[in-house]
C-alpha cells in the first residue's frame, strides 16, 4: 500500500495535523483505580496506540452522578486530573494525540453506582429496560428520577468545568458523548424524552441540552478541539427516536455555527436488531457540513474505499484497537489482525489491556 492512499495520509483536523485519518475509537474497559483515577496500566494502554492518528478515550465521566459503571475514570477530581495528566504526557512524548470523551450516562445507572444511594437521573422517568453490572452483580435497572427544569444548568457548568479539567489534564481536545442512549442522547430521542418544558417536545427543544452542552465546551477549548458523537439508528440502552432522519438532520445542521473539529457518527445498531428504515448518512455527512468520522464495523477495505470516496474523512476503529496497538502499520502493510477477547474487555488487569502483541512481536 503506498503512502497516497488517502486512509494514510495526513489530515488536518482543527488545530492538529493527524498522520493518518485512523482514530481510536471510545473503548470502555473498566481499569480505573480506587476513586475512579486511571493508574500506570491506563498510560501504557494509550502510549501503546499512539500511532493513531487520533486517540478518543473512554468515555470518562463528568461528574460524579455521571458514572454508570464500575472503574470508569472520571475527570471530576483532582487524582482523576493527575492520573489522566500521565496519560497525555506519555501519549505527547511517543508522538500522538488525544481527545477526551466527556460522558454523563443519566438513566444508564444504579443507586450502588451514585453518590448516597440516590436515584440516577433522566430527562424522564423511564425505566429502561435491562440490566446493569454494578461491580457485584448484575442488577435490574431503577426508576431513575426526572431532573427538574432548573437542575439541567448545573449538568451544562460540569460539562464545561470537566472541559476544563481535560484542559488541565494536557489533553489535545474533548469529544462530547451524544450517542449510545445515555442523558444526552436521552434528551434528544423521542422515546426518553417525554418532557413538556423548553427541554422536551418539539425537535428543537429535545436538542436544546446537546447544544447548550456544546457550547459550554467550545467556550472552553474553542470549536476547532471539540468534537460530538452521535449514533442515529442505534437501539442500546433501550432507545430509539420515531424519526432517527429528520432528527439527527436537525442536530448536524444546529452544530455547524460551532465550527467543530469533526462529527463522530456510529453507523449503525450495535444490539443487533433488523433496521426497517435504512437511514442515510451521506445525507447526514451533507448535512454537517464538516470533518465526518463513521464508525462501526469498518475493517480495511471499508477504510479504504470509505475515505477514498469521500463518504468519510476519519474513520474510527474500536475492536481492532485492542487487540492491535500498532493497528496503522498493520492496515499499511495488510498484516494480519489479531483477535480481540471479549472476557478481557471489562476485567483481567493487565491481560487483554497491555499484553497484546505488536507486529514485530508475534
């Protein structure tokens, strides 16, 4: 594979150059230490792939009612900025760059899982369906509590103090998690939503929280280092939205005036279920008008075509991630892959986390 081929050449994005147009994507793998801080095992996890052209952690929490799983490094407290400031250090030092994911995961929680026991929260009080690991077990998901009208500015000032925090922490920019049916999604989608205040209802109104959270974060970091992920089609976390099309259209076209570094798109369902109304996404990428990374099961000759044809100038790469540190130089040479092991996804320390083997190594 030569060096112009579009998938690995260098892209601007923002206020960065990226080597290549290969991200990391988000990955939640449950390594946190005591206090939600990311230890040593975090920083050799991240310099390893630091050949991405973007790294885009996992997804941290905002605050501490934001977190829905066990070991989820936040970005809230000052161990937690420290700890992630080790991360950033390494990952600058071997030549890459690094987004944080700002995270809030409303309804997606258990009372073991919030401060006092209390219950999560939502834009409505729906109980999802489903279960949630709480560390001990699995649990049913709760009733979560409906935040009042005038508790949601005080979500949108810890979105934008942990933009700060990132700041702090050395991070290259942040990227704000809209997707995969936790609070901002939940806000925006038809079937969560059932609110009738400037908050709830109409289009505008359901996408109002995703803006006010956007903007608190460019003011922070300013448009060209923030990012936004969305996922339209996608049923996880027991979502969905009546017209996924006419929604999300909505959304890409409020997000232009913010001049963001790109638009994160996973293009698809990850539960598996059939899609009855094929959604489109060139139409959404149009729409945007901007940087456009799709995700969701792209292997290489997906890459490959994908950005050669302008259907996506990034393309992020969860799985692959994992198992392969050194994934651009092997996408380069079409080396084999690794497999991942999902028992090592959520636990196993070291295993499944740092011990996989580049491709000199095997």
């Amino acid at each position: 594979m030569t060096d112009s081929t579009p998938l690995f050449q260098p892209l601007t994005l923002g206020a960065l150059t990226l080597p290549n147009r290969l991200v990391m994507a988000p990955l939640t793998r449950n390594r946190a230490l005591d206090g939600n801080v990311p230890g040593p095992l975090t920083v050799t996890y991240y310099t390893q792939r630091a050949s991405a052209g973007l790294i885009i952690t996992e997804a941290s929490p905002i605050c501490p009612e934001g977190h829905g799983y066990p070991r989820t490094p936040g970005i809230h407290s000052a161990e937690q900025i420290a700890g992630w400031r080790a991360v950033t250090d390494s990952v600058h030092a071997a030549g890459g760059r690094i987004f944080m994911q700002l995270w809030h995961v409303g309804r997606i929680s258990h009372p073991s899982l919030q401060p006092g026991g209390a219950a999560p929260v939502a834009p409505s009080a729906l109980k999802p369906a489903g279960q949630v690991w709480t560390g001990s077990g699995l649990e049913d998901y709760v009733m979560p509590r409906a935040l009042a009208r005038d508790e949601f500015p005080a979500i949108v000032e810890a979105y934008r103090q942990a933009a700060i925090n990132a700041r702090d922490a050395g991070f290259d920019g942040v990227e704000v998690h809209g997707a995969n049916g936790y609070l901002l999604d939940q806000f925006l989608r038809s079937s969560t939503n059932l609110r009738d205040d400037d908050y709830g209802g109409s289009l505008q109104n359901r996408a109002r929280p995703l803006l006010e959270v956007v903007g608190a974060v460019t003011s922070v970091f300013g448009g060209d280092r923030v990012g936004v992920r969305l996922s339209p089609e996608n049923r996880f976390n027991d979502i969905s939205d009546a017209d996924p099309q006419t929604t999300f259209t909505y959304v890409a076209v409020a997000l232009r005036p913010f001049n963001l570094a790109y638009l994160h798109v996973l293009e698809g369902d990850m539960t598996g279920q059939p899609v009855t109304t094929p959604f489109d996404y060139p139409a959404l990428k149009t729409a945007f008008g901007g940087c456009y990374m799709a995700n969701c099961g792209y292997d290489r000759s997906r890459a490959l075509a994908a950005v050669a044809d302008g259907q996506a100038d990034l393309i992020a790469f969860g799985r692959a991630f994992i198992a392969n540190p050194d994934l651009p130089a092997r996408l380069k040479a079409d080396a084999p892959l690794t497999e991942a092991d999902p028992k090592t996804f959520y636990s196993g320390e070291a295993h499944g986390y740092i011990d996989y083997p580049t491709l000199g190594a095997v």
